[in-house]
C-alpha cells in the first residue's frame, strides 16, 4: 500500500501507523494511506523559523517575485502529472484546470506584485508624518515579516489550489509555511510538493508538508506565527479558540464556507440574455467541482413572478448534465471527495428536506456513466424549492457542501437583500442584471454581509471569471459566517505576513532606514550628475541643484501656443478678477517642462529613458519675474530582472523633482521614473 509521506525538518518522513486510508473516489478502491503520528510538531516550526525564515528574510521583494515565477513555471511544464492523479478525487478536467492551473496562476499574480514593494526585504508603509515645527522631526511606518512560520490547515476540496493560493503569499512576505492539507486528497498536495522541493527553487525550510491528521500542529505556536484555516465554520471557531492562540495572540484567518447566494435582477426575464446567463451560472455553481466549493450558490434568489421560469429552465439545463468516470467522453460532473462525503451531504439534504420541497434529483434517481454507483463517491444534482424562505429558514443554517441548492423567491430589491442577510455572512453573492441603478442598490446595500458581490450581465459575461471564482488580487473572504478572515488580496494579503511598526527621527535618519528620500534629510551634492552615474552607483539623498532660469511673459504665450492649453488664467489678464489669481500665471505643465530641461544632463550615459510620472502637485502660483531652480534628488531605486539574455541590465530610478522660486520656497513637487543601466552594459 503506497504511503502518503510527510515533509519536514529536511526530510521525507512516514508517520507511525495508519491515520487515514485514502479512496479513489470514482472507483472506491483504497489505493494509499498517511499518517503524521510521531512528528514533532515544534521541531517543526523552529526548523521552518530558523531555517527558512532566516532565508527568505534576507531576500528582498524583487527576489521573492522572481522566486514565485521561477517556480510557477517549473509547475506548469509538469502539471499533466497533477491532472492525471487529480482524477482519483472525483475531479472532471474542467475541475482539476481550476485548482491546478488556478492554483499555479496565484504564484504568477503573486510575483507580480514584486513591482509594488521596494527593493529592500521589508515595506515602507504610507507617507512621512511631520512631527515638528522645524521639519527635523519625523514619524514613519514600516513594516517586517513576522519571525515565525504561516501553519497553513485546508479543506479536502482543492489540495493544490488551497495550498499555492496561501504559499504564494506568505513567501513573498518572507515568511516560511507548513502547510496541512486535507488528509483525504492529501495525495495530490504531495505530487506537487516533491516536484516543489526537488527543483530547489525556494530556499530549504521555507516549506513543510503535514499530509497526516497533524494532531497538534498548533500547539506550539507563537506571537510571531499566523495561523489559516478553510474548512467548516464549526470546526475553525474551535481552532481559533484554542489556548495558544488566545494566550500568544496568534494571527488566525479563518476562511470558512458560507450560504453563498444568486440574485435574478427583475429586469432580466425569459428572453433576456441577463436571464440565459443566471441559469447558465447558478448550474455551473451546482455541478462544477461537484458543488464542492467554498463559494458555491446554496441560495438562489428569484422574483416572485418569475419562481416557475427559472426553475423549469435551471431543471432542464441540470437534466442534461451527465455524471460518472470524468476519463470518459461526455461525462459532465464527477464524483464528491469521498463516501464520507456523500453520507454528509445526503444528512444535509435530509434535513433541508424537512421544510422545503426537492423539485429536481435526489440521490436515489442518480445514473452513473462509466463507475459503479455504489462503489464511488457520486451524488446526484439537486434543486430545492422554498416558496416561503422568510419562514422557512433552515436553507438560511443548513450547507449541504455538494451539489445542492435551493431556489426561492423574493418580492422587491429591499426582499432579495433581506434575503441574503439570513445567511449571516457569505463569501460571495452575485446579482444578475442589465439594470446599473438596481446593480448599486443591491451592492451598496448587500456589501455589509459579503467578502465580494459579482455583478453580472451581458456586456461583462463573456469575460467575467464567474461567481464561484475568487482572484489572487482581491481579497476573498467574508464576514460572520465565512469566518471574517481575508485571504489573497493582492498587496494587502502580503501585508498580513508582517509586524508594522513606527519609526521616529530625523529626516536623514528615516532616509537610510526606509531607503526612500524623506524632506528634510541631508541631500549631498552629487558628483558626477546623476545622469552620468549606472544603477548600483547612485545613492538615495544625492541631488543635483540645478541652473536658476526667471519666467516670463513670453515663456508663458510660447508654451501655450505650443501645448495649446489656453486656459484664462495664462492668457487673458483681464479674466482674473475674483481669481486666486494676481495676474497671468505660468503653466503648471511649463514649470515641470522647465524643470526637465534644467536638471537633464542630455550626453549620452547611463540613463536609458524617462518612462513616468508617479504624481505631480503644483503648490504656489509663478508669476512672469519669478526665478525657479530645481533640487533634482535620488529618491528611491528598484532593481529589475533581465527578461531575456540579450535585455540590458538596468534598474529602475525614482527622482524627486522639487522645484522652488527666489524665495526658496517648493512650488511644484514631480516624482519621475527612469531606467538606468547597471555598471559593465555600456
């Protein structure tokens, strides 16, 4: 019998015993068992603290990001391997590409982030507060990675998909995992994690692999640890309420699955293409991933008028959705997880059949394509009806997690919203309709009660990901019920990984800590220009303080004949009475234009172009006679990878641009982007 092995402290360990024989779950058959009896669990953790999270903290975000796609793309050349062993969970292919592929898709969106951190090891979060009179006095935040591990628990649903989603995110902070799939598809989540460990791409410790039951795995956690959990509601508030976690304050996001709905807008009738994409979507969300997904629709939301349309067009599109062995041509919808499953869900439907009526399936009506019914862990498509969900609420409390759902009507916008309230929290609730004014009633109002709203209609349908699809780049989660936790989120996921703490000093000080210019810091002479000088050459704070040019009345009519902005108060004085105006004023877009041609060294060198402006503020009116200069200063510096062998090697540059008139007073405020060459590219 093929043992489903552990990954820890550097090795490939068997637990002792047998903890959980595993079952393919379309032909019944035991095919392999696991165990983690006999790990010890805080060895665990202090390997990954001291051993991979003193990697990866020394690595700064751009090195993290190109380590994400490093080992995105090693995944995907071996992922026909992780489909065919997808099979054995029931998956059809269409299920397996969303938690293979979309899995593998997180590490890609993840590591694109690296162009939204600095080049350091840590974050600088927000702007400078002053807090002095003088200015030599600041505060700043920044933010570390936490100097523990992610303990990652997940649900039996996606084994690869639960695992990247998380990993990708606490690598790029810098923070190492381990990661406790489900032990029933753990087979899967260790297919991809020896491939993982095999290629070296992530540095030794940075991730451990608990397939057994794990009794224990959180015991040992720390302040500095985070703890994630997907799975049932019950079973996470358990888990969050565990001494440790309550007594060392341990992070702990809890994603849990939720009473998810689908709202027809009342606009969108029979005949409709808003009414063909509601049906369309709500069976998808029934039989993909055999309504195994933490955002499948449970509750489908219909106008009242509208109850027996819907229901005759979702049973008749659910009629022609064939179950059975995926391997085999035609075969639509595969099996659940596991028999245990099945008697779960089958408990569930029981329940739900108490006050509501089943009006298309039951397990007992199943035909299965190309397996043994009574082998395999299949269940049949079933629609609930609930004419009175107000008072009929148990489809509000009880998740069958397959695919189950129940429609329901409802009598106005204000209803449908009541509605998805009693669910007391989901994970997502999508609202179809061709109505942009009912769409931001609905949200606005519905918002307070949902971790996302997905509004769909014709002109985004073809293209949209879908409702049961949560994105890398926004934050998936939910309040109440889904658990209250976030995950993902793009930027914002990454940041849950770290400690943000104030920093307080002078300006200069804060410059070298944050690595980016503060005002007020020192802001040494640079010598040679900046413009003559590679990448790993400039130092952040270095300026050049450029010639002094005095505006006039011409410089103010050339540009507006050139630009063609003739704007009243740069062309005609006799506009500007009850302006802010004194008199005609110079152009905003000149000065930034003047400031460019004094602080530019135009010889060839090291900088290879000016690609941006990342903000630009005018602060005072300049008027003709005014004389402007410009501090031109290094104000932070970003490497960039090569992406081929023939690309120059280069960086990219921020410079502050301050111009300031005769006064010495800041009239305009430029931050622009160049990419510069590295030393040895000339």
């Amino acid at each position: 019998m093929q043992k489903i092995l552990n990954y820890v402290c550097g090795e490939w360990v068997a637990g002792e015993g047998v903890e959980t024989p595993l079952f393919h779950a379309i032909t019944g058959e035991q095919f392999a068992e696991t165990s983690s009896k006999g790990i010890d669990f805080k060895q665990v953790l202090n390997y990954g603290r001291e051993t991979g999270g003193a990697q990866l903290r020394k690595m700064t975000f751009q090195e993290r990001g190109r380590m994400l796609k490093a080992l995105a793309l090693h995944l995907l050349e071996k992922k026909s391997k992780y489909y065919e062993l997808s099979w054995a969970t029931g998956a059809t292919k269409i299920d397996s590409w969303i938690d293979i592929e979309g899995g593998i898709g997180n590490l890609f969106a993840n590591a694109s982030l690296r162009r939204q951190f600095p080049d350091l090891p840590y974050y600088v979060d927000g702007e400078a507060a002053p807090l002095s009179k003088n200015g030599t006095f600041i505060g700043h935040h920044i933010m570390v990675p936490k100097r523990g591990v992610a303990v990652h628990i997940n649900a039996f649903n996606f084994p690869i998909w639960g695992m990247l989603e998380k990993i990708a995110v606490n690598l790029m902070a810098g923070v190492p995992a381990v990661v406790k799939p489900s032990e029933y598809t753990c087979y899967l989540t260790e297919l991809m994690v020896k491939d993982i460990i095999d290629s070296k791409i992530l540095p030794e410790g940075s991730l451990q692999l608990v397939c057994g039951l794990g009794r224990g795995i959180i015991d040992s956690v720390t302040n500095q640890d985070v703890v994630t959990f997907t799975g049932s509601a019950s079973t996470g508030k358990i888990l969050k309420a565990l001494p440790q976690i309550v007594e060392e304050s341990v992070p702990f996001n809890l994603e849990a699955d939720s009473l998810n709905a689908c709202v027809l807008g009342q606009d969108a009738v029979p005949g409709t293409p808003e009414f063909d994409i509601f049906v369309k979507e709500v069976c998808k969300e029934i039989t993909v991933k055999t309504g195994q997904k933490c955002t499948s629709v449970r509750r489908i939301m219909v106008p009242e008028n509208l109850l027996e349309d819907v229901q005759t067009a979702v049973s008749k599109r659910l009629a022609s959705t064939t179950v059975g062995n995926p391997t085999v041509e035609g075969v639509r919808m595969g099996a659940l997880a596991t028999q245990l499953q099945v008697e779960r869900v089958q408990e569930k439907v029981d329940l739900l059949a108490k006050s509501q009526e089943i009006v298309f399936g039951g397990n007992d009506q199943l035909e299965v394509i190309g397996a043994d019914k009574a082998k395999g862990a299949f269940f049949s498509p079933t629609l609930f009806r609930n004419t009175n969900p107000h008072e009929n609420k148990d489809v509000h409390e009880i998740e069958a997690f397959g695919p189950v759902s129940t429609i329901m009507p409802y009598k106005d916008i204000e209803d449908a919203i009541k509605l998805v309230e009693y669910g007391k929290g989901s994970l997502v609730t999508s609202i179809v309709t061709a109505d942009d004014k009912l769409a931001r009633e609905f949200v606005v109002n519905a918002a307070h009660m949902n971790g996302r709203i997905l509004v769909l209609n014709e002109s985004c349908a073809k293209e949209s990901t879908g409702h049961g699809s949560p994105m890398p780049l926004l934050t998936h989660g939910g309040p109440g019920r889904a658990g209250g936790g976030e995950e993902m989120g793009g930027k914002r996921g990454v940041l849950h990984y770290f400690q943000r703490t104030a920093i307080q000093g002078h300006p200069t000080t804060v410059t070298e800590i944050t690595q980016q210019f503060q005002v007020g810091a020192a802001q040494p002479e640079a010598n040679p220009h900046v413009f003559r000088q590679h990448f790993e050459e400039l130092t952040v704070g270095d300026t050049v303080f450029t010639h002094k040019h005095t505006v006039t009345e011409a410089d103010i009519v050339n540009f507006a004949n050139v630009s063609g902005d003739n704007f009243y108060a740069h062309v005609d004085a006799t506009s500007l009475e009850g302006t802010l105006f004194e008199r005609r004023v110079a152009h905003g877009y000149f000065l930034l234009s003047k400031a460019a041609g004094l602080f530019v060294d135009p010889k060839k060198g090291p900088v290879l172009l000016n690609y941006g402006v990342d903000s630009c503020r005018f602060t005072k009116p300049v008027y003709p006679g005014a004389t402007i200069g410009v501090r031109f200063t290094v104000k932070e510096k970003i490497d960039q990878e090569k992406r081929s062998e023939d690309d120059v090697a280069k960086g990219i540059v921020k410079f502050l641009v301050d111009i300031y008139d005769e006064t010495g007073e800041t009239v305009g405020l430029a931050t622009i982007l160049t990419m510069v060459k590295k030393l040895n590219q000339e």
